[in-house]
C-alpha cells in the first residue's frame, strides 16, 4: 500500500506529461483520416458502463461495417449473439462508451470515447442487412474524443505475427469450459455442434 499511487499528481510525478503528437492527435471528431481507418476496420471492441460494473465485448462483420455517418456520428449493427444484452443494458442507463478498432496487419489501433444511444429505426437497420437478415437495433455513437494509439502494445505482443498464433486445440474448448462450471454439462455436443449452430445464428 505504500507505494501505490493514490493521486493525479503523483501520476504526473512519474510519468510527466504528454506533449507532441500524443496531444496533437486528440480531436472532437472524425477527420478524414480517422474515417479512413474505421472504414478498414473489420473489429472494434466496445466498451461500457453500468450499475453493475464495466463491460468490454468485441464486435466484428466485414470491413467497414461500423459506418461513419458524419464528423460526429458512428452507428454499429448490433448482430445476434446470446441475448445477454451486457452492452445494450449499460447503455440505456448510462450512454459513455469507448471503442477500440483494429485492422489485421496495422500496429495502430483508434480509439473513439463519446456517448451512444440504441435504435430501431427501420430504415436503418435495413440498411444493415446481411445474408437476408436485418440487426434487431443499431448502436449510435456521438464522438467526442477521437485519437490513434501507437503501435508498442502490438508490437511488443506480436499479435499479428502469424508464427505466434495458436491453435484452438492449444486451449480448453468452450464446451470443456462450460463443464468445468457445471458438472452435468455436456461440452461433447456443445462443442460438437458448434459449427452448425455458427452458421445458423452468424447473422
């Protein structure tokens, strides 16, 4: 306890301030640069506040799928997924949200904090239709801080070095996951049928 840091100020004591293009790179909006960046973005990880705690879940479709309405405005397709709705829920009651995007190959990530609300707009949501299907609702999100963030994170993890990369056999499944909190799970045939189940409920 002795050591940790408590204050802002003793923050600024050990680290001292940041200057150049660290401060330089933050606007209140998309430039075109930075719409450029999120239009090659296959994944953006979203995260949000609520009574409860922090959530961070990761979003992806094909490139560009978060679309950049305006210099103030970004809306995202909330595809099917399992229905706990932990983002959904956080932003109805609390609309801060942060967003990480990242493009495979690229060291930078871009980073955008702002507000978010949820809709249901018909048009909207069409217009995001994939494979036939519509999103149920569509996550709009007003920038306010927008900002890229340097490369060291990745390049110290390796994270698109091909020769680093795992297979899924290298890890326990999600079935076997699942059996170990609950003991009268059967991962067998979750894990069995997860590919079919995949390519059912992808959208």
């Amino acid at each position: 306890m002795a050591h940790d840091i408590t204050s802002e100020a003793q923050l600024e004591a050990l680290y001292g301030l940041p200057s150049g293009a660290a401060v330089i790179k933050e606007i209140n909006h998309v430039s075109d640069h930075y719409r450029t960046f999120i239009e090659a973005s296959p994944f953006v990880v979203l995260a949000t506040s609520g009574p409860e705690g922090l959530d961070c879940t990761p979003r992806g479709d094909p490139t560009g799928f978060v679309r950049v309405v305006d210099r103030k405005t970004l809306a995202i397709p909330d595809r099917r997924g399992n229905n706990r709705l932990d983002a959904l829920r956080n932003i109805v009651r609390d609309p801060r949200v942060a967003l990480l995007f990242l493009v495979p190959g690229i060291g930078r990530t871009l980073r955008v904090n702002g507000t978010a609300r949820i809709t249901t707009d018909p048009a909207l949501c069409a217009s995001f239709e994939m494979e036939g299907k519509a999103p149920r609702s569509v996550i709009v999100v007003t920038a306010e801080r927008v900002y890229t963030q340097c490369p060291k994170a990745l390049v110290r993890s390796r994270l698109w070095d091909p020769a680093r990369h795992l297979p899924e056999s290298a890890l326990p499944s999600s079935g076997e996951m699942l059996k170990a909190l609950s003991a009268a799970f059967d991962a067998e045939a979750y894990d069995r049928d997860y590919p079919r189940r995949l390519r059912e409920t992808i959208y």
